[in-house]
C-alpha cells in the first residue's frame, strides 16, 4: 500500500486492511497518510506490514477520471482500480467529498485532497436524514477545523492510526 491509497476492512482478518478493489465498496473504511498530523494507537516496535491510516480530516488521494472530472465538492468513493477513487455518480457508499479541483495526467489519475468522512451517498439527496457516525464524524472534523484551523491548513493528514495490511 502507498500513500493516498483508498483502503477497506479485510473481511478475512478485520484487524487488516487492504487497497480497496470494488467500486462503491461498503468496507471502505480510510485512506494511506500521506503526511499524519496526530497518531492514535500503540506504535509498534516492527512497523513491517504497517501503514498510517487516515481516518477523518483532510488527506491527500489517489483518483481517477473513470466516472468524469472531478471538481471541489464532488463525492468520491473507492472505484475497481486496487486503490484508486473516482467520482461517485449513483447511491453508495462514498469516503469524501473533493476539496480541489483534478489536475489529472495523461492517464486521467492524479491525488486531490478530499475532506475524508465514509458515510452513504443519494444523488440529489438534499434534506434526507443521515445516520448518527454520520453526524459524530462530521462533528469530529468540524471542530478539529475549528480548534485547529490554521494549523490543519499545514498538515496534509489529520489523525491517523497504524494498522496491520494484509499483503
């Protein structure tokens, strides 16, 4: 896994992640730090088979262009590229919204920060209620945006935590 990667729970060891390989996956669960700002957890002796996983807040991820451009504000989720996201254009599961327009390369990939909260989408859902994590996730980020604001400007990752990949 490197960093920006979109990552989900290994359904077989749960204590694992691995690349995301399903577009609109449900087990979608973070993304590779690029840069953590706050680590949570107890830091290994052996980090060998571990990552920094971005859990909430701004970080930087990987895209691709295979659902359209993205533009601020776009909801992104996990696609079928190992890894990868792409815009999301129908209901599921999604781990963010763009915060800054693609600058994508010839291939249609490139990274584009995204403001990082995994919760379900509807297109044109305005005015529908969305679950309780959802609300105590957005909460968490907002005062984190608050609290911290200029000093989150500087950090690419907001809070990490280290996990165990499954190869």
């Amino acid at each position: 896994l490197t960093p920006g990667m979109i990552v989900s729970i290994d359904r077989n060891d749960t204590e694992k992640v691995t690349s995301s390989k399903v577009a609109y996956d449900e087990t979608a669960s973070g993304v590779v730090s690029t840069e953590p700002g706050w680590t949570l957890g107890p830091e290994a002796k052996d980090k060998t088979g571990q990552v920094q996983l971005a859990l909430t807040g701004r970080v930087p991820t990987l895209v691709s262009t295979i659902n359209g451009d993205i533009k601020a504000g776009d909801p992104i989720t996990s696609s079928d590229i190992p890894g990868i996201g792409m815009k999301a254009t129908k209901s599921g599961t999604i781990i963010g919204r763009a915060m800054e327009n693609l600058k994508a390369d010839e291939d249609g990939r490139g990274m584009v920060t995204i403001l990082l909260n995994t919760t379900h989408y509807e297109p044109g859902g305005r005015g529908r209620t969305i679950g309780r994590l959802d609300v105590i996730g957005w909460a968490v980020t907002a005062v984190l945006l608050l609290v911290f604001g200029a000093k989150l400007k500087k950090l690419t990752a907001r809070i990490s935590t280290t996990v165990d990949v499954r190869a």
